[in-house]
DNA sequence: TTACGTGCAAACGTTTTGCACAAAC
DNA sequence: GTTTGTGCAAAACGTTTGCACGTAA
C-alpha cells in the first residue's frame, strides 16, 4: 500500500504524493519532472510544478525514487534501485537498464592511491528500431 | 602556434578565441563555463559570457575541445580528446583522467538486438587526500 | 569591403524559494 | 491545534538569442 509506504518513511500521505506514488508504480522507465508533470496532467491529476519538484527531492532523500543525470544533462527520476548498467541509443535516446556481471574493473587507480568504491558501467549503441531504420 | 589552430579550422583568430585556447593550452582539467569565465576575468583578460557560450559550442564542434556532463548534471569543457575514463571523488567531487584497458565487456545485450559502439567507465571512491582526511 | 565575431541586454527554460493557506495527523 | 505540505507567484539560475557595432581577412 502506498499510503504505509510513506508513513514508513516519516511522510505524510498527501494528495499530490500519492498521485506521484502511483505513477512510479505504474511504470518503468527514466523520466524528467516535466514528463512527469505531463503526464499527471494528462492524467488528469495534476500537481504543481513546485509541489513536484518538493517531492521528487523529498523522494529521493527518502530512497523511494533514484535520481540519476541522463546524456544530455537532464536530471531524470526512475524506481528501479537495484544497482544497474545502462543501454543509451545514439540516436533516438531511447534508455533501457540492464543487468551486466561486471568483471573485476580494477583501475590502475588503486595505484594513484584512489579508493575505488563504485564503477559505473554506460553502454552506447543502437537499438534495435534504430538500426532498422537505418 | 594557437592561431593556426583557428585558421586549420576556419575560424578567425579573435581575441576572445585566443585567450579562451590559451587557458586551455595552459591547465588540465574539466571546467565549467562559469569556472573558465572566472578564470579570464581573474587573469585581466575578461570575455563575454555570451561570446564565451558561443565559442565553447564552436570549438567543439570543431573538435577543439570536447564537453562532458559532470556528476551533478554541469556541463564541463576539457581538452584530452583521448578517449579516457574518469575516476571521481565522492566527497570532494575531484575528477581525474584515466587510461584504463577495457577488457571485452560484452552486455547481453547484444542478445536483445542492440548494436553497442561505445562502453564508458566512470570510477567512483574515494581521492587520497579525503582518504587521509577520513 | 564584406563576412564573421563580439557583447550587451533581453529572453529563455528549468528549478528553487517565500509565503499564505490547506490538509494531515 | 500543531505541524507539515501545497501551490501560487516571484526569484534565481545557467544558457541562448537578437541585434547593432567592431574587427579580421
């Protein structure tokens, strides 16, 4: 139940919150507080713009959605919280998780007296439509 | 000669562009435009934020200098055109350039009709000197 | 002399903030 | 009844654009 989800959390169960609750639930994918926004709106439950952008944080802190940083710089919101790995198409931009057993990717850092706790792992490519298209 | 560099690439040689090659000739690293722009004006030799943008946008375009997005989303300008990989500081958010041997990461999905061209690595821990201070 | 580049000021899109009001506990 | 959250409108932020003027070729 959303609604438990959030007070496991310290948060009150608000209109606008669970509306944003419901729409992770709903879907799967990386998405940016305007294509959030819309849709809401489309959905015809919107919320304001500040109230969103209030609660993707407030989410975020909490560990409820991850906020990531796509390609171009746009700041994107997803639920998956699972580590994982990333396919981005070159040319249509379309963005797809993936599980990768990520052999030991040991930098030549650990030399440089770098501690190394995290590697990320992006791929680029084409997608299937795309090289269809092409 | 930084003023050929122009000419090889069609484009004027201005002041602006000359300074703006000059800092770049003489550092390393990643910076935003808000940082180079600091940089020029501290060193007496101011230029336009406007004609800054205009000129980060043509140089890379032209090759001169290739921009990257930065963990926080900023947009960065850098001059190793080398393909490299980054490790990056958690705490203190130091970036540094590595060479790093890829060992053949195949993602599964080449099984899913994907055609990947390029793999990045970004490496995240920890910079000796926030180690020490740790 | 002519095309290209500069730099101001204004516009832009996105994100944040101040604050009065409303809703949740 | 007290605290927390909402939503408007305004501000802030980084970046882009229109345009008159300057300058390199």
């Amino acid at each position: 139940m959303l609604q438990h989800l959030l007070e496991d959390h310290g948060l009150r169960a608000t209109q606008p919150r669970l509306r944003l609750l419901e729409f992770f639930a709903g879907t799967r994918g990386h998405f940016t507080p305007e294509e959030i926004f819309g849709h809401l709106r489309a959905q015809g439950q919107p919320i304001s713009i500040a109230t969103l952008y209030q609660n993707l944080r407030t989410f975020s802190e909490h560990g409820l959605v991850k906020e990531m940083i796509g390609q171009e710089g746009e700041v994107r919101y997803d639920t998956n919280m699972e580590p994982h790995s990333h396919m981005v198409c070159v040319r249509c931009g379309r963005l797809t998780d993936i599980h990768v057993e990520l052999p030991d990717l040991r930098p030549p850092a650990q030399g440089h007296g770098w501690l190394i706790m995290q590697t990320r792992v992006d791929f680029h490519g084409l997608c299937p439509e795309c090289q269809a298209r092409a």
